[in-house]
C-alpha cells in the first residue's frame, strides 16, 4: 500500500508539474476568461463588470444643448443610449401626444435633437449598460425607457408603493433614485431610495 501511495504521489507531481505552466500561460494570457458566443447570447448577469468587452463603463452624459434645453425643461433628459434610434425617432415624430401633453418644436430644434438622439443611440454605444438594453430589446421599439425588459429586471425588486411615493413619482423618474444619473452611471452603489 505504501508502495501504491508514493507512486501516485510521484504520478501526481510529475502531472501537475507538467500541466502547471500551460495553467500559468492560460492564467497570464486571459485565456478560457472569454465567454463562447452562446454565453454571450443569453447573458443575465446584469451586474457583470467585465469591461473588457466594452469600451466604457458609464453613459455620456447629454452633451446636446437644445435637448437639454427644450427636453429638460420639462423633465430629466435622459442619455441617447438609453434606446434605440428608431424609439427616438418614433417619440419626437409624435410630439402632438407625447405621453398625455402636446408638446410644440420648432423644425430647426427637432431636426438637431432628433440627430443628436440618433447618433448618439443605444445601438451606437459600446456602453455596458447601452449593450445590455439593446441585447434585452430583441428587435422591439419601445417608446419608453420603462419598458425596456433590462430596465425592468433591473428593478424588478421595487414594489409599486416605492414608486408611488411624492419624491419619486414613477419609475420614468432616474434621478429620483439614481444620485449620479445625470452623469450617465447608474450603477447600484449610487442608488439612494428617498423616503
């Protein structure tokens, strides 16, 4: 039996100092970090900071001075990368019902916001949070960024009476919550739910 033991050890050894610095190379190169496509595809973990596949982290902030000005008169202006193109496109083509209110812009100030919008979308962003809502919309336009299903997951734990409350009035509402949601990050350690 003793003999059984040294001669397994010695097997073991001589396996692990072969194999060790193909272990070491793969550790050193990043090698086997990289999810397969199907990974990938169905990706769910929301919270996955793995930067290496995007090229920023956060969402630019809105850097559009007549969006700003026309849009953030009325409420929070929400980053480009928040959806698509073809949503922006959709919303400013109805302005006469924008959600409930008529809202008028002049063909000079709709034409830039809407080109700013557009360049700027969510499917022209290698943001992660940019790629997360266009993988989430599977070739869906949403009109609003509520509906958006990564958007939806993401707060899926904040009950209607939350939301209800007078200083956050809906879940259209970022800034309520997101303290940093001006500067495009709307990551979970900047979230402050007001009472």
């Amino acid at each position: 039996m003793n003999k059984r033991l040294k001669l397994l050890a010695i097997f073991a050894v001589i396996f692990l100092f072969a194999n060790g610095p193909y272990y070491v190379a793969v550790a050193d190169h990043g090698y086997g970090k990289e999810k397969s496509w199907h990974e990938k595809l169905f990706d769910r973990d929301d919270d996955d900071d793995d930067e290496k596949h995007h090229r920023k982290r956060y969402l630019a902030p809105v850097s559009n001075a007549a969006y700003k000005e026309e849009c953030g008169a009325c409420h929070f202006v929400y980053q480009p990368e928040l959806l698509p193109s073809a949503s922006w496109e959709r919303i400013l083509d109805s302005l006469e019902d924008h959600f409930g209110d008529a809202v008028e812009l002049d063909p000079d100030a709709s034409k830039t916001i809407l080109d700013y919008l557009s360049a700027n979308a969510a499917e022209h962003s290698s943001a992660k949070r940019a790629v997360k809502i266009m993988r989430s919309l599977r070739a869906t336009v949403p009109l609003r960024i509520t509906e958006i299903p990564y958007i939806r997951r993401k707060h899926h734990e904040v009950t209607p009476d939350v939301l209800k409350r007078e200083s956050i009035g809906s879940l259209s509402n970022c800034s309520a919550c997101h303290t940093t949601a001006e500067d495009g990050i709307y990551e979970d350690d900047y979230v402050v739910i007001p009472k």
